[in-house]
C-alpha cells in the first residue's frame, strides 16, 4: 500500500469510528499495566548462550547474538558498513523563522552494490546559542520541502502528492495532529536545538512495488527470505546522515538524537540499536516491530502488518504469524539493545492499534539492561506519569494515532532533561 493510501485508510477509519463508535478508533488503552510480560526474560540463557551476569558480558556477547537475530528474523540482513559523503551543499537561508536559524541543504550520496544511493537532508541551525549543539534527525512522510516548507527547499523525489495541497491534506492533518508533517520548528530552534530533516522515501520508496527494486540495489544477502526490509533501510539512512553530521563541527557528536514516528518510530529503534553513535531516541507509536511486543494479543498483529507491508520487514518475519511465540527474540530485546542510552516511547490513550500496554511491557522488559549499565531504566508507576530523568521514559496523552503540540513539548522536555541543553 502507498503512503496516499495508508492516509486515506486512516482517514476513513478515523471518519468511521465517528460515525459508528465501537471500533478500535473508539477504545482506549488503560493507565495501568496488565496483559503478559516480556520473554523471553532479557538476561536469560538464549539460544545457547548463557544468562547475561554483567554489562561487559552483554556488550560483548549477548548483544552481537540479538543484532544478529533480529536480522535473520525481523528486519533482514544490512548492507557492510559503508559511509556517507557530502556531494552538494547550499544555503537556503541565513535568517530564516525571523532571524533565529540558518537553513541548509545537503545532498548526500552512500554507496551500495549499483554504485550508490543519493538523498537531501536539510539542516536547521539556531544563530543564537553557542555550539557546539545537540541535532534531532527527524524523518518526515512528506517530504523534506513539507517538513520544513521554506522557499528554496527541494522537493523530495519520492514524496507522496498527497501532502502537497490536494484536497485530503487539511483531513489528513485533522485526524492525525498539527505536526504529522511539520514539527514545531520555532519551539525547536527556540530550545536550542538543530534540526535535520530527512526523507526516508528517497533511499527506499514506501510502497512494496518499487521498495524491492531499491532494496535489491543493496545486495544484502543471498536469502530471499533473510533479505533486508524497508524499516532497515531507513534505519541505515539515518546512520548515514549521522556520518556527515559527523563531519560538521558546530554539532555536538554526543548529544545526537534520532525521531520517528509510527513505522519511522520502528526504524528510529532499529537505527539505534545497530548504531551506538546515536544519543537518544524518540519513538513515537511505533507499534508491532517497533516497541510493542510481538507476543502481544492486542494491536496490529504480525500478520496484519506483513500482509499490508510486506516490503517493511524481511520475508522470514511473516512466517512466524500466529506463531509468535516460536521467535526466538522480541521487542524488548530491541530497546535493550539501546541501552544505556535514554529512550522516550511516545503513546495515545485511543492508539490501541499500537499497543501502548504492549509498549511499556516491553519497556519493563528491557529495564534490567539499563540496570546493569548502573541506569534506572524504566522509572514510572504506570503508563502516564512520565518521568524525563529516566533512561527510558513513557509518554501517554489523550487522542489517537498522530503528532501534536503535546507530543512535541514531551519530546523536548526528555531531550532537555537528558541533555542540560533546556533554553
């Protein structure tokens, strides 16, 4: 399904809930924790191996085995390690958002088995807080020309025409937050942050017709069935903007931070789980392979979301569907991957279909990693009362699947509390 079609799918649910109540539109998730807990336990002998005693023997041994297997059972098999480069750079504008920031563009090029892969990325500096900052890599739907819709900014190649003024775009925008498409960037320059806009659809296209041609660009593996799906891709898209943010000294190398939300939520996980050069996270709703446990009854099944998204994920994941069980790995294991590094998840009470129960089990889950790095991992009593100090912190609000003004004032009082950055 293309991006146009999940919007309008969302669209019409959304209507339809209104309508005629009792969907799953209409059901909220509850404050309190209940349903199964994680497994396999997170330090618990795997496949083989031993249990995990100290943060040494899980940086050391465990680790490589569950990046391992979430490539063999999840997310497909990356690419080797390669690097980006600067191919192109301008400036849009010195004193954009009335004098505060500078606004550039980056065309970046990485290699890959054809030759290479080329996508913008657009850079927002604050002109009047010392640097070096601290940079939030947000990846957009729309395109980078939406998600900062500045004159002079390059349309993004690949963007749906959905989100350029056709006449869903004020429903779209309605239904799912004033910031699905465009942050609050005022509020962000204001805090003191940079800010990087990428758009995924430019390395690998969010539809399965044309994601497997730009997915076989890369060679991945052999196995068809192992092959690397479009959550991993964009997770390595944002490991390469890493690298040129790398080489720009007016950024703070340790204090980079990724953000996505719903299936970009998933690769924000993914990318800092492969890659320790990233900071801090922001998943915001990022559902079935991406926070919530797969072993969860509720949301978005396995099935559901290999079946709609087959080109997501590698083809081995949909196998396991009404089976689960037999995966040798969960999400848990994902977030503990991050650790000791702060995580937020990013919730709504009327979002069931992402699970938000099933997201802060495998919060609970992943908390004795954090513990063993000398973290407080998961420190809140129950979905809602939020604690920013926590190396894993949990925000529910009201409403549904969507971006908005509550959700960006969570994110930046996480990153403020995790970064002394607060202006």
């Amino acid at each position: 399904m293309t991006i146009e079609g999940v919007l309008i799918k969302t669209a019409a649910m959304a209507i339809a809930a209104v309508a005629l109540g009792g969907c799953v539109w209409l059901k909220t998730a509850p404050e309190e924790a209940n349903g199964e807990a994680a497994s396999p336990p997170i330090l618990a002998p795997l496949n083989g191996a031993p249990d995990v005693v100290d943060a040494e023997d899980w940086r050391e041994r465990r680790a490589p085995l569950l990046r391992e297997l979430f490539q063999s059972y999840v997310y497909g098999y990356f690419p080797p390690p390669s690097k980006a480069s600067i191919i192109d750079q301008r400036v849009v504008s010195e004193n954009a958002f009335n004098g505060a920031a500078r606004v550039e563009e980056l065309m970046v090029k990485a290699p890959n088995a054809e030759g290479e892969v080329q996508f913008g990325v657009v850079l927002i500096t604050p002109t009047n807080v010392p640097g070096p900052l601290p940079v939030i890599i947000a990846q957009n739907f729309c395109g980078n020309h939406n998600a900062v819709p500045l004159n002079g900014v390059t349309r993004s190649k690949n963007a749906p025409g959905m989100c350029d003024g056709s006449w869903a775009e004020p429903i779209i925008i309605r239904i799912l937050g004033e910031h699905i498409q465009t942050a609050p960037l005022e509020k962000i320059i204001e805090r003191g942050y940079a800010y990087a806009a990428v758009y995924p659809g430019d390395i690998v296209p969010d539809k399965d017709e044309t994601a497997q041609s730009a997915l076989a660009a890369f060679h991945t593996t052999q196995d068809k069935m192992k092959r690397w799906g479009a959550i991993g891709a964009w997770a390595w898209g944002v490991s390469r903007v890493v690298d040129v943010l790398e080489t720009l000294d007016r950024f703070d190398a340790d204090k980079i931070a990724v953000y996505g939300h719903s299936r970009l939520g998933k690769s924000a996980l993914v990318a800092a789980a492969y890659d320790e050069r990233i900071d801090i996270v922001l998943a915001h709703q990022s559902g079935t392979g991406g926070a919530t446990l797969t072993r969860s009854k509720a949301g978005e099944s396995l099935k559901q979301i290999t079946t709609s998204y087959p080109h997501w994920f590698a083809p081995i994941y949909a196998a396991y569907a009404g089976r689960e069980g037999d995966l040798p790995i969960d999400q848990h294991m994902l977030i503990a991957l991050i650790a000791p590094r702060p995580v937020l998840l990013g919730n709504a009470r009327r979002d069931v279909w992402s699970d938000p129960v099933g997201a802060f089990r495998a919060a609970e889950g992943a908390d004795p990693v954090y513990e063993l790095f000398g973290g407080n991992g998961l420190d809140q009593p129950n979905l809602v009362d939020i604690n920013y100090d926590a190396d894993i912190a949990f925000h529910m609000r009201p409403g549904g699947h969507g971006v908005n003004g509550a959700d960006w004032e969570a994110f930046l009082s996480f990153l403020d509390a995790q970064t002394d950055t607060g202006n």
